[in-house]
C-alpha cells in the first residue's frame, strides 16, 4: 500500500523539530505553538492507523522520519539537490 503524500508547512517542520530537540511540553508551551502542533499530530495518526507500521515509542519522531524519507523519495525522483549537501 502506498503511502499518501504528507504536507507540512514550514511553521510545522519548525514546531517538530522543536519537539525533538525537547524544547516543546503540552504545559508551558504557547497557544501558537500548540495550533501549529495540534494538526501535526492529527495528520500522524491518521498516516500511523492507515499505514498499520509498528511506529515505535514515539510517533511524531515516527511521522517526522516519514517524512523526511517521502522528500528524499521525491528529490532522487526530480534530480534536485535542494537541501542535499555537495562533498
């Protein structure tokens, strides 16, 4: 089964990679934070019962790893080396 395209914003790459570098808590964080991060989790479920995956202890390091492997996936596919760095 293919997985279906995941979408992230540039404000939701930073609010999860703010969670990985723990910088983010559901207390203390701000509203903005949790509006941008709130559909972030919703998209990861969705992706995590459609794709039925053993995610591992932590979904969105799951969901974000997800992710980034669709971006590579789709970089080979194009050509490009946006974001790729030159040795």
């Amino acid at each position: 089964m293919a997985t279906k395209e995941i979408k992230l914003t540039a404000n939701q790459i930073e609010i999860i990679e703010k969670y990985l570098r723990g910088e983010l808590s559901m207390l203390g964080t701000s509203i903005k934070d949790m509006k941008t991060f709130m559909p972030v989790i919703t998209m990861a479920e969705e992706l995590m019962l459609e794709s039925k995956e053993e995610i591992g202890d932590d979904l969105i390091i799951w969901f974000y790893n997800k992710y980034k492997q669709q971006q590579e996936s789709v970089n080979q596919t194009d050509g490009s080396t946006e974001g790729k760095e030159e040795v």
